[in-house]
C-alpha cells in the first residue's frame, strides 16, 4: 500500500506516514504521590490509570472542577443527602452518565451502588472493560462520613 | 506545529489546551486528554492558576491608565494625578422673593437679618426636599413695614439651595503630621463647603479658607484647602504645610466644614417653597413670604467616570489658564453645572473679526431663567475669565444660534421583502432622521453628513432599495411689524449660486400691502424680491444674498404681520454643499419636523429593462401565442 505524505505547507509532515490505527498506552500520575527511590514519582499506566481515573470521577464533587461543573460522580455529598427508596438507583443513573460523559476509556458492564444508611456509608461495587486492552477491572469504593 | 506554550492566551480551556498541546509532544504521559485523569486535575491546576494570575494582571494593567480603567477609585486616581478635580454631586438650586410685612407692628427694626441656612421645603413628586440660604441676607424697611431681602447684587432674588446641612470638627494635630480630615459623606456638594480654621479649639475668631482650584495666587501664606474624591466615595480636606500650598491649620487648632449634603438630580423641579419655620422680630414670630422666580435646576449626580476620562486631560492641557478655546470649553464645563455644552472662539475667526476677545455660547440646562443665565455668565466673566485668561483678552457671550434643517427624503421601496407598509416605513424614516439629529447634532460642532443619514436609512430596512434627500437650510427672525426695518440673517456655510430654475432663498408667508406674500430670489440673481400668492411681485428688490458668505439681508423690510400662526419668519436657503454642512462657531444644527418629509415610492423591481417599453409590450402581445420566448425580445 502506498504511503501518503503532507506538503511542506500543510504541515511538514512529508516523512511521516498515515497511520491507520495505534493502539495507546496509557499513562497518567500517580496521584498517591509516592516518591521512587530515584526521588522521582510514581506513574500508573493501562489499566491502573484507568481505575484511578474512574474512582477520581467518582469522588469529584459538583463545581470542584474549573469551568466544568457538571464533572463528577458526587459521591462525597450523597453522603450527606437524605436516604430514601429511590436513592440508589438515582445514584446509579449518576455515575452511569458521569462514564459515559467523562471516561471513555472504561465500558461499564455493572454497576451495584448500595447505600448503609445506618453506617453512614456509600459501598460501590464498578465493573467495566478497558476500552484498549479488553482488561476487565473491578472497582470497589466504599465511602463514610468521618463525623 | 506548536513548540511552546502560548503564554499570552488568558482563557482557561485556553491554557489548558496550550499545556495539553505541550504534553502531546512527550511520550512521558499519555492521559492528558482525559477529563478524570490525574494528569487532568494538575492541569485543571496549573491552567487555573496561570488563567487566574493572568487576568488579575490584566485587570491590573487596565487600571494603571485613565483611558482603560473601570473603577471609580481608578480614575479618581489618575485624574488627581493630572491635578483635575471631579465635580461632587451638584445640588439643586432656586432663586426665590423673599419679604416680609410687618406694617402694624410696633417696635419693628429698620433692617431685618435672614440667617445663612434658613430652611424652606418643597416637593417633587411625592418626595419632599429641603432649601436652604447658605449666607446672610438683610432686609430693609420701606416705610411701610414691608421688609424685602436683597442678595448682594441688590435685587430679590434670593438663592435657595437643596440638602441637608452638616458641620464637621477636626481638632488639628502636629504639624509635622500630614492630615487628611475625612467627610464620610458621598453626596456631599464640594462647592457648598465653608472651611473655617481656628487657632484654638475654644478660639472664636477664625479664618476662612478657600479653594486651591479656585486660587489665583498662592503663596506661603494663603489660607487654601483641598477637597477630593478618596477611592471610597468619600471626600478628604487637605491643607498646605506652611509651604506647598499655603498656610497650615496651626497645631491644637480647629476645622470646622459646612456644607449641603444634597439629592442632586432629584430635587430639580420644584416651585413652591415654604418657610419651614417662622421669623422672629420684636418678640412675634411671622412667616416669609415667598415668589418664585425660577423653579429648581442645576442638581446634578458626581461627574460620571465617562466625563472624567474625557476631560481630565484637557484640562490638565489647560492648566488653569485660559489660552485656547479648548481651555475655555474645559474650565466652563467644569465649573458650571449649568452649562451643559460650550464652544468658544477667537475674534479673529468671528464675523465680523473682533480683535481683542474671545467668543463664548453657552447652550444651558433646561429650565433656566434668563436671569439665572445672566448670573451664571457674570460669574464666568467675573470669577473666571478675568483671572484666567490672557491679559488684554476680553470675553464675549455670544448666544447660539440654531440652524434647522428641512429634509425632504425619498426612497425606493420593495414591499415584497418586508412585511411593513410602505406607510409604516416612511415613519422608520422620520424617526431614524429624529434619532439621528438628536444623537449626533443639537450641539456645537455637531457636523451633519447627508451620506451618513442615508446609511441609516438604508439599513431600517431590506426592503429599502435606496434613498436621497435633499437639504434646506432655516434661519428664523422676528421681524418688527408695520417698521420698516433692515435685518442680515447669516448662515453657517456658502449658499448655492443662484441659477435659472431654482429659488435659492425663500421665506415663509406674511401679510404685505394686504395681500399673502413671500420673499424669494429672482431667478439667476441674487436679487431678493416680495411676491404675493398669485405671483406678482410687490417689491423688485426688498435685499440680496451673498452665496459665498452665506449672509442673506433684507433692507426696508415691513410686513403688517405674520400667517403662520406665529411671530417668526423662516428663511430657507439651498446650501452649495448639500453632503456636509458644519456649524462654525456658535451655529447648533436642529431638525425641522414640520416641512421635512420621508416619502417612499414603490418599486417592486420587476421591470427588467426600461429602454423601449412600447416595443416590449407589443412584442409580449404578440408572441403571446406563440412558444413563449416574450422575455428574449430584450
């Protein structure tokens, strides 16, 4: 198959060619922050990143995030909502949206939110594929209130 | 292809993607684009912080200049800088008869004293508002027991001035220790302000200080203070130190300030004032009589942050002196509230040229008495010009002078792109012309530009395929009936050459030898001749006209009276230059509602060609039958 190239004035992209498909690895900060013995950071990659970056989602409140408000699962302020029968299902349908919206990298394939009202306590229970890999990832999250 | 950040971007999604542009050249992370991502959330960081540090400094660097700065504060700043104080809240003013009988009372004094600040109060709409004197004033005895106050002109009318009174105390501190003795007051009138300094707090005797921007000379001596408009809205009193601008307040010493605090703009309108208490001589008390000569006016709000980025550099350019005409135009509109437009001019440009004097037209407030105007114009002369100006150099009013416009205004119009009637459009044409001598002329210097009028015009509507108007000009006079009397109206631009089809000049109607007449120019002259209304000529030659200075004079004019209804005679004239027509001087351009008019013709634009319409139709009629080609016939 013969290769394509750009013209100088569309870009200086001559050398390189068209590239139909590429598969990306997935790189992000470890946001523990844990310092490498080189005195460097830690970095969390595939699959890592990505269930770093769902449970971020998960755990960012509304507003929290600059010009982005509608950004997060909201889990921490359910805390302090009132509990009733539709509670859960409501909180499903949040955290359904805030993948679909923010996260597509994470195909969600269960979802069980389960509200303890007399622990105070949110426990989640997220299963979803990675989008690049086909790797299945459970993540479990409970939350509590602290006082 | 991006190599470096774009630094000068302030928007946030801006920065953040100038950062994600960065990281999409590294290998070192990947997830940048992921809204959830670590690497997101310190981006999230890094462009919030850089989007927040580069608006402050933008905002910052907005402020540091009179012509960008938004905050009062800001440009109160930068205009004390360039020594321009920002008028206060003005307040409303009157000018009212004040006496008082007391014929049958025995015992009564020969002259009765009008305390400083006696009190009236009137009302505007539901809202009551306080008047004050802000001096003494003396009545005398007639004879008869009526006591009539005089001002210090010697006539009755007596100024009453809108607010509340307030006194403030300072004690004053080391001298060595600049003060600034704060008046928490933002409706404060500054020029109302009495600023009295005693050398001891219990001391009796004090002096009275004035104002810096009023002072003529200053020396170590003068007894000056400073008022100014702090950040807050307030103002602050600041005195010399023995040598910058006068005399210190002495240590141990006390301040005192009287002034109005007032409502400004709201208080402009009333008419009839009551005493608010009664007088007391020879142990009764008895109430004022009071006639109103002029109903309030001249309140008005702090100047506005617009007026003070305008004119703190002129002024500034001024320097309080009175050298040009801008000068004369900055100082006036500064100091009188009054006077809400100015233009001045030089002798020489005058005509006829006057060496030796500068020309000034006031356009006032509405509402003013002509006294009121004539005050305001003596303390110009007296409290302004005469200090300021260049020595040997005179000032003289000179009243504007309003040229109107008469505008007759046509325009093609397609009803099929619009919906409005070709009615309704010709009122959008009238009103647009209204608008647009209300908005751009009406003032001095307000230059009319035909072609700008008809942009206008043209964008009212779509529908509006495009317009012309043709320009008169009109001067009014008030001639002196059954006198035979000489007049020279003169116009502000070159009048047309006269030809042989049209009437340059022509007035409106008058009753002349008892029949309707005009006057108009001989056809080809500039002759001015009086034809009746069955166009025969009463006087071959009442006067002329001078096309190029634009000066029309009647000699031995007498008309037994005026048609219209009115004591004013139009003159209308054909400009030579129909496109542009600037007022020089003391000139204001107005609009003339009653003869302009705005007349749409229909113009659906389906005739595709006008060159041999009698062919065409016939050619129509008779292909009319045949295989359709009536359109190639053109």
């Amino acid at each position: 198959m013969a290769t394509k190239s750009f013209s100088y004035e569309d870009g200086n992209l001559n050398a390189s060619t068209i590239i139909g498909e590429r598969s990306k690895k997935y790189i992000d900060i470890d946001l523990s922050f844990a310092a490498r013995p080189d005195k460097d950071i830690y970095k969390k990659s595939d699959a890592a990143a990505v269930k770093q970056a769902v449970k971020n989602l998960l755990l960012t409140g509304r507003n929290e995030k600059p010009f982005l408000q509608n950004f997060g699962g909201d889990l921490g302020n359910v805390l302090f909502e009132l509990v009733d029968e539709d509670a859960e299902d409501e909180l499903e349908i949040v955290i359904e949206n805030a993948l679909d919206l923010y996260e597509p990298r994470a195909k969600l394939l269960y979802l069980d939110v389960k509200l303890l009202p007399d622990r105070n306590q949110i426990a989640c229970k997220i299963i979803f594929r990675i989008v690049n890999t086909q790797e299945q990832v459970t993540l479990d999250t409970t939350l509590s209130r602290v006082r | 292809m991006a190599t470096s950040i774009q630094s000068t971007r302030l928007d946030f999604d801006n920065i953040k993607n100038s950062l994600k542009t960065y990281f999409a050249q590294q290998s070192e992370f990947t997830d940048y684009d992921f809204e959830a991502s670590g690497l997101s959330n310190i981006l999230d960081v890094l462009a919030y912080n850089t989007h927040y540090n580069a608006l402050t400094a933008n905002f910052a660097l907005n402020e540091s200049f009179l012509n960008t700065a938004q905050l009062r504060s800001s440009i109160i700043s930068h205009a004390a800088t360039l020594g321009y104080e920002p008028r206060s809240v003005t307040t409303s003013s009157t000018s009212v008869s004040l006496s008082l009988n007391l014929a049958g009372v025995s015992g009564r004094p020969s002259v009765i004293t009008l305390p400083a600040f006696t009190e009236f109060t009137s009302k505007v709409g539901d809202n009551t508002f306080s008047f004050r004197t802000l001096i003494d004033y003396l009545a005398t005895d007639d004879g008869t027991g009526l006591y009539k106050f005089l001002n210090e002109e010697g006539t009755e009318g007596i100024p009453l001035y809108e607010g509340q009174k307030y006194t403030k105390t300072f004690y004053v501190g080391e001298v060595g220790e600049r003060q600034l003795y704060v008046i928490p007051d933002d409706t404060m009138d500054t020029s109302t302000a009495t600023v009295k300094v005693y050398d001891t707090v219990s001391s009796s005797a004090f002096t009275t200080y004035s104002r810096l921007s009023e002072a003529i000379s200053i020396t170590s001596e003068s007894t000056l203070y400073q008022i100014a408009e702090a950040p807050n809205g307030f103002y602050e009193l600041n005195f010399g130190d023995g040598v910058s601008f006068g005399r210190a307040p002495p240590t141990g010493g006390k301040i005192t300030v009287e002034y109005l605090s007032t409502s400004g703009t709201d208080a402009n309108g009333a008419f009839l004032f009551t005493p608010a208490s009664n007088i007391s001589v020879a142990g009764g008390a008895y109430t004022l009589a009071v006639s109103t000569l002029a109903s309030s006016n001249g309140g008005a709000p702090k100047q506005s942050i617009e007026s003070i980025r305008a004119n703190a550099p002129i002024a500034f350019a001024a320097q309080q002196r009175l050298v040009t005409a801008e000068d004369y135009k900055a100082i006036i509109l500064k100091r009188f509230s009054a006077v809400t437009d100015c233009a001045a001019w030089g002798g020489e440009d005058n005509i006829p040229a006057n060496y030796g004097n500068t020309y000034v037209s006031l356009v006032f407030a509405d509402g003013y008495t002509e006294a009121q105007k004539q005050v305001v114009k003596d303390n110009i002369r007296n409290n302004l010009t005469n200090n300021l100006s260049v020595i040997s150099i005179d000032t003289v009013f000179s009243d504007p002078v309003t040229t109107y416009l008469q505008l007759s205004t046509t325009f093609n119009f397609n009803p099929a792109l619009t919906g409005t009637t070709v009615k309704a459009t010709e009122n959008s044409v009238s009103n647009t012309t209204k608008t647009y001598f209300e908005t751009n002329l009406k003032k001095f210097g307000g230059t009319f530009r035909r072609s700008n009028l008809l942009a206008e015009i043209d964008n009212i509507s779509p529908a509006i395929l495009n317009s012309a108007t043709e320009i008169k000009l009109q001067q009014r006079f008030v001639p002196t009936l059954n006198v035979s009397t000489s007049y020279e109206l003169v116009y502000p631009v070159r009048l047309a050459a006269a030809d042989d089809v049209n009437v340059i000049v022509e007035t409106s109607t008058f009753i002349f030898n008892n029949r309707i007449c005009s006057i108009k120019n001989k056809l080809n002259t500039t002759t001015l001749q009086i034809v009746n209304s069955g166009a025969g000529i009463e006087v071959d030659n009442i006067g002329s006209y001078d096309p190029q200075t634009g000066i029309v004079s009647l000699t031995g004019f007498n008309p037994t009276s005026i048609t219209a209804g009115v004591n004013y005679l139009k003159v209308t004239a054909i400009p030579a230059n129909s496109s542009t027509i600037v007022p020089l001087r003391n000139y204001i351009l107005d609009f003339d509602e009653e003869p302009s008019f705005a007349n749409g013709i229909v113009d659906r634009q389906t005739q595709t060609a006008a060159l041999s319409t009698a062919s065409s139709s016939s050619s129509g009629s008779s292909s009319s039958g045949s295989s359709g080609s009536s359109g190639s016939s053109y």
